[in-house]
C-alpha cells in the first residue's frame, strides 16, 4: 500500500481525485477497523491518505457568525476552546468520546465522515445546524440535515474531502446525554442532543433536538420542535410524547434492544430538556 | 508495505528507524526500537495499554501511524522524569500493579493528568485513566496511588519487614519494579533477533468439515512463508486437554471445526509475510454443517454428537446428595425456587497470549505467559512426541490469567514450528484470535429449590445446573464436580441434592475461570435465600447468620470443619453495613421517584485447592558458597502476588528476612513443579511447601551450630551467623562443599493437601480448607432508563491471616470489579463480541467505592493461618448487587448480565402486573 502525506490541500486533493485511497487524520476509526479486518484474515488496506500535514485544516475559530472547525481540530482542541454556550452539549460530547486518549487523537469531523449511527458528534451538529465545507470537484457547503445520507454514508464523495464544519453563532445554549454500559470507552445505546433558545421570559424560541444510535442516522426531532416553541422552559420535557420519535427505527443489537432504544431515546429527549430548566451553574452543583 | 526512514524523539532522544509509515507508533517502537514497555493490548484503541504521551498529552500508540508521530516529542515508559518516578513509587507502595501489562499505560496516562494539572483530584485523574482498562486491581489502587503524588507526596516507604516479620506485612511486591519501569517482559516482549513469527489461521464457522488443498503452490505464491502446518504436521500426538481423558481439542483442527475460531493451518515465516497473507488465499474447503448453540440445543433428542464418543454430548455429571430433599422439603414453612441464566464470560486479560519456541538440539524450550508451566511441559512433549524431560517451559511474565491460561494456547502450536523449521517461532495473538479462541466461563442454566422452617433454618437445597462447556472439555469436568460441592452456599443444610451437567456445543469453549463455575451457583442460591427471607418475614442478615456454617458444622459434602470458619465473623463486620446503608436506602427511596436505592447482602465459600485430587507443590530454598540465598519457586504469579506472598512465607519460616532473596520462577528446568496457579491454591499449598522449604533449611542450619528453635539468623555474604541466646556461631559458607546446583546448604518442601475421594453421593473431604466471605453491595438504579450504579461494595473476607494485607486487598478488590462485570455488563458473544468495544469490562469509572475487611480465622493447616483469596474475591459479588437491585426495585433477576434493557424490560412488567 501507498502512503501519501500532503502538506497542503490542493496536493491532498489532487491525490484525492487520481487514487482511491483511504482518508485519516486521527485514525481512531481506520485502525480498529483494520485491526477488527486483520483478525479473520483480510489484511489488505487501501491506500491511505494522511491528511495531519495540512496545517490549514487545524483549528477552531471565530469567524463573526459562525466558528469554523477545521477537519484536523480534535475533541480535546474543541473541549479546551473558548465557545459560547451552544456549544456546551458538543463539549459534553467530546468528553464522553472513548478515553482522554480518543479526544486527543479524535476529530470532530473524521467522526462524522465515519459516519456511524453512533457516532455521539452527529446528533450534535445537526442540532447546532452545521453545515460541512466539502472541497473536491465541486466545492459545496453541505449541511448537516443533507450530509449524512445513510448507514455510514454520506455526501462527501470519493473525490471530495471534508476540509471543516461550520456552526453558525445563535444564542441559547447546547446540551447532550448519553447512554451507554459503562462510563467511559462505551459506544452510545442512545444520545440527544439539544439546543435551545429561550426569551427573558423563560420561553423556547428555537429547539433543534437530535436523536443517535436509534436509527441508520442520526435524526432531528422536527415535530417535537415546533412543539416547543412558545412553552416554557421549564416545562419542556413534559412536551415530549412517543408521536415525536416516531420517525426513528432503532434495532436490536448486543448493546440494546430495539424496544429499549425507543423507550431511552424519550426518556432521554426528555432529561435532555429538562436540563435546560436550570441554568449550568446549578447543574453543576447538583 | 514499503518502509521508509523516520526519525523519532523517544524520551529526549533522536532515533532513525525504517518502518512503514501506516505501521502502528506502537509498532514501531516495540518491533523497531524494541522498547516493549509499551504494551499491545488491543490494537484498537479499547484498552489503552500501548498509551505514551505525544507533546504531553496521551494517545493510544496504537492508533498513531508512525508517519504522524515524526517531529513529535514521544515519551514512554521507558522515559524518565521526576513525575513518572514518583508515580512509580506511589504504584509500588500502594499495590497498584498487579500483573503489571496495564501499568505502563496507567502511568503515562496519570503522567498526562499531573502535567496538566499537578493537584489532580478524583473526578479529573478518573477521567485521566478512564480510557485505560486494568482486569487486575479494580482501579481502587490506582487511583489512591495517582491521587497520593497528586497530593504532593513524594516519599513512598513500603514495609521492610525483618526477620520473622514478613508474614503480615505490606511489603511491596518483590517483583514489582519492572512492572513500574515497563522492563518485565511479558509473552510479546521476547523478541529472538532470528526468529519466524506464526499466524493461525481460523475456521470462521462454528461447525464445518473441512479439506485442505495443495499447498506448494501458496508458497510459491507468498516467498516470504516458509511453511504452512496443517494437521498432517503434527510429529506426536495432535490433540490436548486438561485430563488423560479429555485430549479432544486439536492444535490443528483434522478435517473438523467445532467451534468458530478452530485453528485449519498455520502460517510460519517472515514477520510481513504471514501477516500480509490474504486468508482467503489458502486453499481450504468448508462444508459448512449446523452449528448447536446452548445447551438446550445440544441435548435436544436427536442432536448430532459433537464427539463421536460423546453421543449425548454430555461430557461429565456432577452429582451431591445427603440426606432426603423430600424430607426437608416436607419440614419447610417456605419453600423458593427459581431457573436462572448466565452467559459466557471472556477473561479480558490486557495481554493476549504470546511468546515463541526454539529447539535447543533434541529438546524444545518455549517460552510463553501461562498459568500451569508444567502442565504446558506434558501438552508440549505429547504434541512432539518427546519425554517430558526434553521440554523446557519458560513462563514470561503474565499479564492476567484468571483461568484463562491454564489451558495451553500458542504453546504447542509453536513448538511443532520450532521443531520442524529448527529455527525461534514466535507468535502473538491479536485481542480478537485471543477472544476467540480461549476459554471462557461457562454459561449456566439452573433450577433450583429451597426450603427453611419457621425459625428460618434451611431444610433442604436441590439444584439442577447445565453448563454449556463448548465445543472442548477443557476444565468443563472441574466445573460440573466443584458446583454440587458448594452450590448450597455456606450454609447448614440438612437435606441436599445438586446435580450438573457439563454440555458440549459449538459455542465458544468454556473452561477456567475464577470460581469454576461456582459464581454462577450463588447467583441462584442467594436469590432464593433472599426469597425465603420474604416469605418467612425475616431480614436478608439474620437469616444468613442463623444459618451460617461455622466450626464443628458439616458441610454438604459431609466434611466437618475443624477450624477456620470465619463466615459469622465476616457477617458480623457486614451487619452495620448492611442494616445502616439498608435503612439509609429506604429513606432516600421516601423521596426519590426515579432514582431507587437498594442494598444486598450474600456469602460465598469456596475450596482451597484441586476437588479432591492430589495437587501437590514442591519448593526448594538454597544458599550458595557466597550466600545468595534463592527461593526456587515454581508458582506463576499471574500478577496476584505469590512471588511476593509465598517470599514472605519461606523467608519467616527460614528466619531471614524478605529483602535478602532473589527468586527463580516458574521455569521447568529450574523449579520443581508447584502445580497450576488456579483454585486458589498457591497461598494454601505451595505457601505450605515454601514453609517447609523454610523449615527444611533452618533444621540444616541450626544444626551446623547444634542451636535451639529459637535461635536467631544473620546472613551477611557468605558468612551465615547462628545466635542462639548469649551462644553463637559464624557459618563460612564459602568453606561448605557445593552440591551439584551450587548449593552449600538447601531446603525442601513438598505439600499436598488432605483431600478424599468423594463418593457416589459427594461425600468426601473434596478441600482441606475454605475461604468464607460476606458481601454488602449498594446501588442506585434509574428506574426510567433500567441502568445501575454500584455506589459501594463492603467486603469481608475470612483469609486465615493475610501474609499481605495490601497484595489481599488488590485480590478483593480486582475480585469484585469482575463480579459487578458479570453481574451487569459482560457477555461473550461468539462473532459479535469479540473485541474490547463490543465486549465491555469495567472502567475505572464503574468501579465503586470497596471498604475490606479482613477476617484472619487462622487455619492451622494453612502456613501461618493462610488460605486463599483469588477466587473467593469473586463470588459474593454478582449476587450481592442482584439482591441489591432487587431491594431497589422489587425486580427479581434470573438472567445476568443485567444490561439496562433487560431490568428495563423487567420493570414494565413489575408495573404492569401492578
């Protein structure tokens, strides 16, 4: 196998566009999944694609009206930016990501070009509307809601690379829970995350929820969002009814039942609104 | 792949090294600038054991290609630094390195913390360590040690105990410094410069028969291999097994697959060759044929046998029976039963096995991690053909076993490629092929009844258990004889009946693992104990203790216990627990709708020892003309600590103190065979054979100087001085005449436990002791999403007397991390599970709070009032934290793991039925 290591994107492109090659940056999917092929004797890989040389793709930044994250930007970089509230779901999710090990090495957009239905960065940037900076052929702004188009799909094609994600700055704030076995290195049985705007009276302006691991891809709640607008705060996990997660399709697997899956994911919409309730500080406490 | 040249920083230094750049950091540093303290535990980021710091900040080496890492500032273990040093410290005081395969990783991961943020606490230095699994030591001393240097401690003084002193005292592990420095060297870390490596390659079916086509062509194909072993290979006999009966397991399967994972062929040759081959391109023909799953499946009418000479395959019966269950039955003012399920259970040691072979003329020398060197030594010689004499079985280090590696894996297969190629094999499992192909702990189904009159005394227990044994016997016979002996739990029980099947299928194969069988035993029984405490209005504690065997009880088996019988004593230290965290638990439940509460309690025994086998251990002691002083031992310690234990037993017996021995292990041609480290049996049997061996050679000492008992030692080089009150004398050693070892005086001792034959019924003395134990477990369930946290576990542990507190403590506590995973999140699924992401093990995060206390009912056979731990640690656990939950919820469980789909499940139902 050949390995190419750019250092700039027009070269990480042209090698793109000529061979069909594997892309890594943190490699904390393409490994195991070599490792898992290895096991019972497939261990051909693809070319591979390195992309750590393209020093444009680093970072988080403020850009005005949206904070671009750059492809190569890890979990720990985004735990450890300063971000507006919005955010704080995201950050949640970054700690809960594999070990502190994964978070250093992860990054927010290799997680979502894996596109796993479990990945616990998806629900996230489909509640912060994000849209993905694709470069290729045809250069495109993708958002999230488009972007992933199926079990491990999405829309970055075979000659494209994903070169950031950018959320756009709105006011409210983020929130994620997840569920797993165990506390730390768990793959999610189910996650929401949620962000919600609300007024001075204490009312939702803007909810945008988003359910993982209970359907081929993470999935908006639309329904239950329009629900919301308009409630207070306070009572905004009694909203939550089955008929809101009704477009899911969970499945049975060793971690879960499908059964399960759709009862947590309400339980779970649930305590993520009620989350919003109480402003962070007294989470915390509690 | 093609190699390039990088140069890396490791630890301060520049080093050029050719490697492939998509080959692993970890790779890389192992396998190219052999520095083997970081481990390979997993290759997929799930375990953490290969962590060392890029830039300071950890990552799994695992997951780094080796062209990323370039230009980087790389430190490992092997690295040094004021903070790493004081982490070493605190991990050795403390007892945080058992096996020590994980003890690289945890450091630099601690290192990674304290460098960030040098006053650490809990939560930041548990997320710290969250993405390193430790099987050994349920994190609790890991943490206490991060959090110590965190604290600013930086002097860390283990006990030096002197002479006499050593039994009792926390003496850090006499062969825990390596473990620190990452410089033990474990099964991968050999690396004969010359050597081939091996690769099996693997039935992915669970039941096939299979041919194998013309392989000249695939090596013509692949110039890198140098030759493919099949079946026809194998010089003696192609099979092995634990006993003389059950040689049915195949090092290279013969034409038939039995379970997934069976070896067809193994690859030998150049490193990159045998692992670039494409499976697929070896010429094997499946025909694939039904697989039996569980053990219903296998004993349904008109199951093809899955051994010719089994056609039932039901491979053994265990049986106990005394008194008349009808009997007691009839005299019962309650009576429970209940069916109840396990699932398989995978060992999760952090070290797949490993290790390589070379001939060395006409004899076989193979060295690899392992539980039983001896046994490995007749598995080795039968497979090749040659007198035990003609095999050396070296044990490396060995990064967990818990009856994992009692059984051999890469040992015969390595040594017919050794012997056919004449040059070094090595091979090294991958997490998966270790998964797959070991043994696992058997899955049981069980029925089972219980009566008590109205006073609450148990009348009667009888229990029907079937143990899915897979597709080979392995220890499967161990398992059906050793549950009808305890499976009544530590009771009085007038009236029993416990009868077992062990079941062959084509599921994964079932074999050692902490408890043989028994964890899964008290499951059932505690629950109905539990049950006839509600029937009778009676507490979980009271009943417990009013029927708790104690001295001058006779168990099931009929055997009286003279002595040592601590388990009303365990119940007492847990009485305060258990009522207090119980009312607690009540009171918070008053005002908690979601959350619940709950608080169980259960007991455990278990025999130390092999049921009712000789299972001797033989130990020697010997002083050289410059007085080195050697404890020749060959008890593998699997990182629970019988180097350091049975040390401190034979330097107190001899009368001089700990520090003054280098100890030989385990290897074959060095050692006398101290049988398997398994049943709980090196403290207990081979503590007594290094007592003698003690013994033996202060008698020889002494009587150098005509000197009484009492006389006191002093070893200083090679003169030895004997005082005996205000008489005394100086032995010159170097004037004594050297036997044919080099030694100028020895010692022996041999010991086996006295054990009788049980017969039809069960009736014997299977044990000549026990271990007793009571356990309270605490948890909160969120009754909304079915999931539990175990908030606190209180041990108490009747161990006789613990030689080391500290070393006892790590065996409680690693003990109770693998019952809170039995009870709630593992289970080994074959073709699903099969790796350390889909097949959970606690993390430092799951663990709760442990609170032991040490029970010491002296045992007078035991050395110095000792029995053993390892497995007792175990088995109150899982039915503690079920009772717990039950308390909690009402939901009684009768199928582990409890997985919050599953008690999420049972609670609809609970509140459905109102």
């Amino acid at each position: 196998m050949r390995y190419f290591r750019p250092a700039t994107l027009a070269e990480a492109l042209a090698i793109r566009g000529g061979e069909d090659v594997a892309v890594i940056a943190g490699g904390t999917d393409v490994y195991p999944a070599h490792a898992a092929r290895r096991a019972w004797g497939d261990p051909v890989h693809k070319d591979v694609l390195d992309m750590s040389g393209v020093a444009e793709l680093r970072g988080i930044e403020d850009r005005g009206d949206h904070i671009r994250i750059g492809a190569l930007a890890t979990w720990t970089e985004l735990i450890r930016a300063e971000l507006p509230p919005l955010f704080d779901g995201m950050k949640d999710a970054a700690r809960q990501i594999g070990g502190a090990q994964v978070q250093n090495r992860g990054t927010v957009v290799g997680n979502a070009c894996t596109a796993s239905p479990a990945g616990d960065g998806i629900p996230n940037l489909l509640a912060l509307d994000a849209a993905f900076e694709i470069a290729g052929p045809a250069p495109a702004r993708v958002p999230a809601s488009a972007f992933f188009t199926g079990y491990r799909a999405t829309a970055c094609g075979p000659r494209d690379i994903v070169t950031g994600v950018l959320v756009p700055k709105r006011g409210g704030r983020g929130r994620f829970v997840k569920l797993g076995a165990r506390k730390y290195l768990v793959i999610s049985v189910a996650m929401v995350a949620a962000a919600v705007e609300t007024d001075a009276a204490g009312r939702v302006v803007a909810a945008r929820i988003a359910v993982g691991a209970c359907s081929a891809v993470a999935r908006r709640l639309p329904a239950l969002e329009a629900d919301l607008a308009g409630a207070a705060v306070a009572d905004a996990a009694r909203v939550v009814a089955p008929r809101h997660l009704s477009d899911l399709a969970p499945i049975d697997d060793v971690r879960a039942s499908a059964a399960y899956r759709t009862a947590a994911a309400r339980a779970l919409v649930a305590d993520c609104l009620a989350g919003f309730a109480h402003p962070p500080a007294a989470e915390e406490a509690a | 792949m093609t190699v390039e040249a990088f140069t890396l920083l490791v630890n301060g230094e520049s080093r050029a090294v050719q490697a492939a750049p998509f080959a692993s950091l970890a790779d890389t540093l192992r396998e190219r600038l052999r520095l083997t303290g970081t481990k390979i535990g997993c290759d997929a980021g799930d375990c953490g054991a290969c962590t060392v710091l890029l830039d300071d900040e950890q990552v799994c080496a695992c997951l780094v290609p080796t062209a990323q890492a370039e230009g980087r500032a790389i430190t490992t273990i092997e690295g040094s630094s004021g903070l790493v040093e004081r982490l070493r410290e605190a991990f050795l005081a403390h007892g945080a390195a058992q096996c020590g395969v994980c003890t690289p990783g945890m450091i630099m991961a601690a290192a990674a913390a304290l460098t960030r943020d040098p006053a650490a606490g809990r939560a930041a230095v548990e997320d710290a360590l969250g993405g390193v699994l430790c099987r050994c030591t349920g994190y609790v001393k890991i943490v206490e040690a991060v959090l110590d240097v965190a604290r600013g401690a930086n002097a860390f003084a283990s006990a030096a105990a002197e002479a006499g002193e050593a039994v009792g005292a926390r003496i850090a592990r006499v062969d825990g410094r390596p473990k620190v420095d990452g410089t033990d060297l474990f099964g991968a870390d050999h690396q004969p410069s010359d050597a081939l490596w091996l690769r099996l390659v693997r039935s992915p079916h669970p039941s096939a028969r299979f041919t194998v086509g013309d392989l000249a062509p695939v090596l013509a194909r692949h110039p890198g291999l140098v030759r493919v072993l099949t079946a026809a290979d194998i010089p003696g006999a192609n099979s092995f097994g634990v006993f003389p009966t059950t040689k049915d397991q195949p090092v290279l399967a013969d034409g038939v697959v039995r379970m997934r994972g069976d070896p067809v062929a193994a690859l030998v040759g150049a490193r990159e060759a045998v692992e670039a081959f494409p499976d697929g391109d070896l010429p094997v023909a499946y025909e694939v044929l039904p697989a039996l799953s569980g053990a219903a499946a296998a004993l349904a009418g008109g199951a093809p046998a899955i051994h010719a000479e089994i056609p039932g395959n039901v491979l053994t019966r265990g049986y106990l029976e005394r008194g008349s269950v009808a009997e007691g039955h009839a005299l019962a003012a309650a009576t429970a039963s209940g069916a109840f399920e396990t699932a398989f259970v995978e060992h999760a040691y952090i070290e797949p096995e490993a290790g390589h072979a070379k001939r060395v003329g006409d004899r076989m020398e193979v060295t690899a991690c392992t539980q039983a060197p001896v046994m490995d030594q007749e598995e080795v010689a039968r497979v090749l053909g040659l007198p035990m004499a003609a095999v050396r079985i070296v044990p490396t280090a060995c990064g967990g076993g818990f009856g994992g590696k009692l059984d051999v894996s890469v040992q015969p297969v390595l040594a017919v490629a050794a012997w056919l190629t004449g040059r070094p094999v090595r091979v090294v499992y991958s997490r998966t092929e270790s998964m797959v192909s070991s043994t696992k702990r058997h899955p049981a189904s069980i029925r089972a009844r219980m009566s008590a009159d109205a006073e609450g005394r148990f009348t009667a227990y009888e229990m029907e258990a079937d143990f899915n044994t897979g597709a080979y016997a392995s220890w499967g016979p161990t398992v059906a004889n050793r549950v009808p002996v305890h499976a009544t739990g530590p009771y009085r029980v007038p009236h029993v009946r416990n009868a077992t099947r062990a079941v062959h299928t084509n599921d994964s194969n079932a074999g050692a693992f902490r408890g043989f069988g028994v964890p899964q035993a008290a499951i059932a029984g505690e629950a109905l104990i539990d049950d006839l405490a509600e029937a009778l209005g009676m507490d979980r504690w009271t009943i417990r203790r009013a029927n708790a065997l104690r001295r001058g009880d006779a168990t099931p088996s009929g055997q009286v216990l003279h002595a040592s019988a601590g388990l009303p004593e365990c119940l007492d230290a847990v009485r305060g627990d258990f009522f207090g965290r119980a009312a607690e638990a009540e009171a918070f439940n008053a005002r908690s709708s979601r959350t619940k509460r709950g608080v169980g309690l259960a007991c455990m025994w278990y025999g130390c020892g092999n049921t009712s086998l000789s299972n001797p251990s033989r130990m020697r002691i010997a002083l050289s003309a410059r007085g080195e002083l050697t404890f020749f031992n060959g008890a593998v310690d699997i990182g629970q600590g019988s180097t350091t234990v049975l040390l401190q037993i034979a330097a107190d017996a001899l009368g001089l103190p700990a520090r003054l021995f280098c100890s030989v292990v385990g290897d074959t041609d060095l050692t006398y065979d101290a049988g398997k480290t398994s049943a709980s049996r090196q403290t207990f049997v081979s503590g007594n054979a290094a007592r003698l061996a003690g013994e033996d050679l202060r008698r020889r000492v002494l009587a150098l100087a005509n000197a009484g008992p009492e006389a006191r030692l002093i070893l200083d080089g090679a003169r030895l001085r004997i005082e005996d009150g205000p008489a005394g004398r100086t032995v010159d050693l170097a004037a004594l005449t050297p036997d044919g070892t080099g030694a100028v005086l020895a010692g022996e001792g041999r010991y086996d436990p006295p054990t009788t034959a049980l017969d039809a019924n069960g009736q014997g003395i299977p044990y000549a002791t026990y271990g007793f134990a009571a356990q309270v477990a605490e948890v909160d369930v969120d009754t909304v999403l079915g999931t539990v946290k175990v908030r606190r576990v209180v041990a108490a542990h009747d161990v006789g007397r613990a030689v080391n507190p500290t070393l006892a403590e790590g065996q409680i506590h690693g003990g109770i991390a693998q019952g809170l995973g039995l009870a709630l999140m593992e289970e080994f699924v074959p073709g699903r599970t099969e790796n350390l992401h889909d097949y959970l093990i606690p993390t430092v995060g799951d663990v709760p709070e442990i609170v032991v206390k040490l029970i010491e009912d002296r045992e007078p056979e035991g050395p110095f009032g000792a029995k053993g731990v390892g497995e007792p640690a175990l088995v109150a656990t899982a039915p503690a934290i079920l009772g717990a939950i039950r308390h909690a919820t009402g939901v009684r469980v009768t199928r582990v793991p409890v997985l919050p789909h599953r008690l999420h499940e049972a609670l609809r139902l609970r509140a459905a039925a109102g």
